[in-house]
C-alpha cells in the first residue's frame, strides 16, 4: 500500500485568525479540534467550556476542517468572545482546511459511529512543524477544569500522553468472558500487541501529541502505515495504540471521564472506584454512541445543556434533534408497513 499524495493536492490555509484579550506574558496552551458542518454545535459547547474554565494564560484553538461554512465559523467565533470574555484567559481562534486528501489513503473504515475527521489528528507532526506540543481533543467533550493543567503535563520522550480505557475494556472482556465468545481481548494483544490492554490501551478523545518527539522518530509515517490495516477496529485510535506502545505516558483518568461503560456491569473490585472516578472528572467525554444532545437524561447530559443553552446554537440542536426524532418514527412507520405488505403478498402466493 502506498503513502503518496497525489499531485494536486491542495496546501493548508489559514482562513482566520481572531485575537481576543492578548497577554503576551502568559504561556500559550494549543488545542486542536477536527469538525465537519454537522458537528460544528456541539464543537460549540465544547469551545464555550474551555473559553469559561480558562486560567491565565494565553490559548490557541485551531479547527481543521473540510466542510465547515462560514457560519458557522462565525458563530464559533461568537461563542469564544462570549464565553472567553469574563475569563482570566486570552484566546485566538483559527480555522485550517485540511491540506491532505484523505482519498489518496486507504483507511480502514473502523468503527462506524466516527467521522473521517478523525483521521486528521494523524498529520498533527507534519501539519504543526512550528509546535513541540499539541493537545487534541474530541468535540464530544464538556471542559470542566483548565486545560491547561494538562498541557504542561511532563511527557519527557513519550510520543503522546493520554487516559487508559480501563473500564471499557474491562467491560468488554468481562462481557466476552461471560458470554464465552473472546473476540476483542484476543485483538488487543495478538493484531495490535498491546500487552495488558486494561492497563495500556488508551482512549483517543484526549491526547498531548509531543509533536518534537514523533516527528524525531517518523511516527506520522508509522501511524498512517498503521492506519491502513483493515484490521483496525476502534478507527485510528487502535493505530495509534499500537503504533505508541511503550512510548505513552498515561494520565489520570479525571482527564477523559468517558460516559461509555455502566459501573454496574463491571466486576466488583472495580466498580466502587469507577464510581467515584465519575464524580471527578475534569473533562467529561461521550465516547459511545448515545450523546447528550440526544438523551437529556443521559449521564452529565443536565450540565451539557447548560452551556448548550447559553450558545446561538441552541435552537439549531433542539430542531435537529426534533426531525431526527421525526425521521426515525416515520422510518419505523415506513419499514412496519412494507413488513404488512410483503406478508401479505407471501401469503397470497401461497395460497
């Protein structure tokens, strides 16, 4: 498989940049986002909690992107001025369109449930040649502490920081192990060679990329190569679990509180810690596949619409949700009744 761009493909640009409150004395804090236009709400909320968690110091927010209108970039501007305004921070928004084709790559398609921005975290190495570090993060998120704090974790000559998926995996195998079917535990150590994944697979919503360290060491190459691996199940997160095994400093699991597993389904050794892990974290993070703009009543989905309904995109997520909800009972209505038809030309020709 090859790793060449094809000709023609288009180089990054910079569309905007917009200074806010400048304090040139603060170290700056550089996060990364990727977003399509559907997405580009909940990157919203997630912007408005870190606008309104800041410390002080000076912080960088750099949305790549291929499909976001100019509205929404300027409503994403909106709710930066709006929520980095009583804030002790200063803050510069810009957006990049992303130079590379992901077309000229053979990505394993992964989990179903991730978008193709995903991808992009990929080229941070080669993208930033001007940054040591960077800090990436989901949209999915709500910021609950400063993430700088993070940022100036010490990574020595790690290649990335992140959190463990512990309880996830621990969930699935004590699931597999259950139902005497092991298919993911077996993946984990055998395709990607991750030894004791409850203690070494990480989740990738979160991560500190040391970008001087993997571009030292050709990671971005590794990483791609990686990534092409039908093999992969969980999208690039699984490449990049193995790609950076022995070169990862973990991080406290508060930093990507995930809202993906029940306590309840764990075995009891661990379930009182993951429990309490949930009341302290810092960053809460909807990895799986219900959200909270779609479940009010998830977990930390009341805190979620708080901020979500301080931001100009709070109608838009209520109306998009409303025709979701309206698709899905017309679609049930549809399919209920195709059912009734063909039974009962299946019955007409039998008889």
């Amino acid at each position: 498989m090859t790793l060449t761009k094809k000709k023609g493909t288009s180089t990054a640009r910079v569309t905007r940049k917009i200074p806010l409150k400048v304090d040139h004395r603060c170290e700056k804090v550089t996060v990364l986002f990727a977003v399509n236009n559907g997405y580009a709400p909940y990157l919203g909320i997630a912007l408005a909690s870190l606008a309104e968690r800041a410390g002080k110091h000076e912080y960088e927010f750099i949305v790549l992107y291929n499909d976001l209108s100019e509205r929404n970039r300027e409503l994403l501007e909106h709710i930066v001025h709006q929520f980095g305004r009583e804030s002790a921070g200063s803050f510069r928004l810009r957006f990049m369109e992303m130079p590379v084709n992901l077309t000229d790559y053979d990505f394993a398609p992964g989990y179903k449930s991730l978008s193709v921005e995903s991808w992009y975290r990929l080229f941070a190495p080669s993208l930033f040649p001007e940054y040591d570090k960077i800090l990436w993060l989901d949209s999915d998120i709500l910021v609950r502490d400063d993430v700088a704090k993070l940022y100036d974790t010490s990574m020595g000559d790690n290649w990335i920081a992140a959190c463990r998926w512990d309880y996830g995996i621990i969930g699935i195998l004590e699931r597999e192990r259950r139902q005497k079917q092991p298919k993911l535990g077996p993946y984990f150590t055998k395709v990607l060679g991750v030894k004791r994944p409850k203690e070494n697979y990480v989740n990738a919503g979160v991560m500190l990329f040391n970008l001087r360290a993997m571009r030292e060491h050709g990671v971005q190459e590794k990483l791609l190569q990686a990534a092409q691996n039908s093999a992969m199940h969980f999208h690039d997160q699984c490449a990049i679990n193995m790609v950076c095994q022995g070169h990862i400093h973990y991080v406290d699991s508060e930093w990507n509180g995930l809202v993906c597993f029940n306590p309840d389904n764990l075995p009891l050794k661990y379930r009182k810690k993951a429990i309490a892990d949930k009341k302290n974290r810092k960053i809460i993070h909807w990895a799986g596949g219900a959200k909270p703009w779609q479940k009010p009543d998830h977990e930390g989905a009341v805190e979620w619409w708080n901020v979500a309904r301080q931001t100009p995109y709070y109608e838009h997520i209520l109306y998009t949700n409303i025709c979701a909800i309206l698709r899905g009972e017309m679609n049930k209505k549809l399919a209920l009744s195709n059912h009734i038809v063909e039974k009962d030309k299946h019955e007409q020709t039998a008889k």
